[in-house]
C-alpha cells in the first residue's frame, strides 16, 4: 500500500496537494479556529483580557423555556378582559425580571399560544438567533425544493433540437452571472412600496384594484419577497446542471421506450429520472449550502428587519462578529450552522444513497 501511494500516485498526490493545503488553510484550520474563539469571551477590540467560558455561550444562544400563563382574575374570581374583550395575561418582563424565577432571568418573550384559558410563552435567552435559524430553516425548506424543481423543468425544455434554443438558454443562465448585490438593488426597486413595479404591474392586471404595499417593509411579506428573488437569481445556474445531466442520458433508451409504446410520463419516470439520480443528489446539496449561507440579499435589501423577519444565522453572525465586535457569539453561531449544515447534508447523501 505504501509503494502505491509514495510511487503508483505520487503524480495524482502532488496535484491534489495545492487543493488540500487551500481547503484546510481556508475551511478546516478557520474552523477549529472558530471553535476555540466560541468558548472564549473573546471581543474584536476591548481592553478586557480573553476568558474562558466553555459552553457558556451556546448555552445563552440555545436556552429555551415553556411559561404558563394563568388570566388574571378580580376579587371575585372573573377573568379580566381589556377593551377588546383579549384575555389579560400577567407580563411576560415581571416573570423574567424576578428573583422567584431564577431559571427565567434575562429571558425575552418569542412567540405564544393559547390552550383554553392559559397562554403558553415560549422564551429564549438570544430570541434574535432563534428567528435567524427559523427563517434560514424555512428559507432552505422552501427554495431547495422549489429551485430544484423549477430548474428541471426549464432543463426539460430547453434539452430539445429547436432553432434558437441556445437563446433561451442563454436568458435563463444570464441572471446567475450578474453580481447578487446587482440583483438584490434591482429587486429592491421592483418591491419597493410607493412606485415599485411590481405593484404597479399588479395594479395594471387588476385594473387599479390591488393597493400598492412595501412588500421589503412588511413583517409578513419580506422572507416571500427575498425566497422569490433567490429562486429567480439561481434557477438558472442549476438548470445547466440538470441539463448536463439530461445529455449523459443515452438516447437509445428513449427510441426502446418509444417503441414500446411509453407514454411522456412514463419516459421520465423510467427512464430520465433513474438517469439524473446522482445529478439529483448534486443539485440537493449544492441548493442545501447555497439556501444555508443566506447573506448578501438579507444585508442589501432589508438588513435584517422589518422586526427581525429576515434575520439568518450568516447575517448574524457577521452582524455580531463584526458589526458589535463580539467575536465570540459570531464564532459560536458559526460554528453551530457548520454543525447544522453537515448533518443536513449527511442525511440528504444516505436518503439518497446507492440501493
């Protein structure tokens, strides 16, 4: 085995070499890196020397509690109610604002629901950090999926023998080779909410009906708005690769299908589908890691808000690496999306594996 890897290979170890010094100089070294700094209490300028903390950061960032809440109730035992009728609720700040509940302290109010009469609050020690990792989970949820299907079927239509199909190709492929921050002002100007296009378009296909609204400035509406651009911005670009994958596919087994009699969905689902598997599991990944390091449109467009509705895990942790100098909580938050993005794609490459 030595001679084979010292003599057979030594051409094939010398030109993987350059490869292997750039990825653990750049991936694997910055990540142990980042590793050490998120048990430390370590700040970008601060004249304070460097503690160790151990976990105690990812313990601040990951905290999650369950309070019940009773109605408050008068002297005789009704529920109070406001104006509106609500069911009053004792606050969330006196509970975690007290001595009486240690477990509580500094906690903020995440979201709530009601069972019957009690209010179940879910509070977080770092509430921004959870609405980063929810919207980038959701965020990955909904374009990975829908990218990758979308992509398909412009591959689908575009691997024909048409005159001018490479113009086509061409239009589709052309949003991927223009710069994101391009992308992302332009988009902010088709969203925007006094005389953007999109509403102006919609309000010309409803014939003034629709009311204009600024979809970047709504809590509702700004993950849609940025989930549309990204789809769009990317499609193209994982569409060559699906159709790379069309084009391995041999076309005798079209010309057997067709003489038996196969009808369009059972061609593709015999034949091209088996044909783009390993392509498949490519594409999955690849849209996985891209959805995962959400940055530059959040930063470009809505810079996190309106109200934390887009917030990510990369926009955070550059926010507080950088942006309020602690290194630490920016170092922790990488480190727990590597975690998060290796065990998504280790289950996405054994759902998907050989069998």
């Amino acid at each position: 085995m030595a001679s084979k890897l010292t003599t057979s290979n030594r051409a094939g170890w010398l030109f993987a070499g350059p490869g292997f010094l750039l990825i653990a100089t750049f991936i694997i070294l910055p990540f142990f890196f980042a590793f050490g700094l998120s048990l430390t209490n370590q700040r970008l300028i601060s004249p304070n020397p460097t503690e160790f903390v151990g976990l105690q950061n990812y313990s601040d960032m990951l905290s999650l509690a369950v309070i019940d809440l009773d109605p408050e109730r008068d002297e005789a035992g009704d529920i109070l109610r406001d104006d509106t009728g609500a069911i009053q609720y004792p606050r969330v700040r006196d509970i975690t604002r007290s001595d009486d509940f240690p477990q509580y302290r500094g906690m903020r109010e995440w979201f709530r629901w009601q069972s019957g009469d009690t209010a179940r609050v879910v509070v977080a020690s770092d509430v921004v950090f959870w609405k980063a990792l929810t919207n980038t989970l959701l965020f990955v949820l909904i374009v990975a999926p829908t990218q990758a299907g979308l992509a398909l079927c412009l591959a689908l239509l575009i691997n024909q023998k048409l005159r001018g199909i490479n113009v086509f190709r061409a239009i589709y492929f052309m949003p991927v080779v223009v710069s994101i921050v391009v992308v992302s002002l332009l988009w902010r100007f088709i969203y925007d909410g006094d005389d953007g296009l999109l509403n102006n378009m919609l309000a010309f296909l409803t014939f003034g009906a629709f009311e204009g609204r600024d979809w970047l400035g709504n809590p509702d509406t700004a993950l849609g708005a940025i989930m549309a651009m990204s789809i769009w911005q990317a499609v193209g670009f994982h569409m060559v690769i699906w159709l790379a994958g069309l084009q391995t596919i041999s076309p005798t087994l079209y010309e057997a299908a067709d003489i038996e009699g196969a009808s369009a969905w059972q061609k593709f689902r015999y034949v091209t589908w088996p044909g783009l598997r390993n392509t498949a599991v490519l594409i999955l990944i690849v849209i996985t890691m891209q959805a995962f390091a959400l940055f530059a449109q959040i930063d470009v467009m809505t810079n996190g808000g309106p109200l934390d509705s887009t917030q990510t895990l990369v926009f955070q942790a550059v926010e507080r690496g950088y942006g309020r100098q602690d290194i630490s909580g920016g170092s922790t938050i990488s480190v727990i999306l590597f975690l998060l993005v290796l065990t998504i794609s280790l289950i996405q490459r054994w759902l998907t594996r050989e069998r």
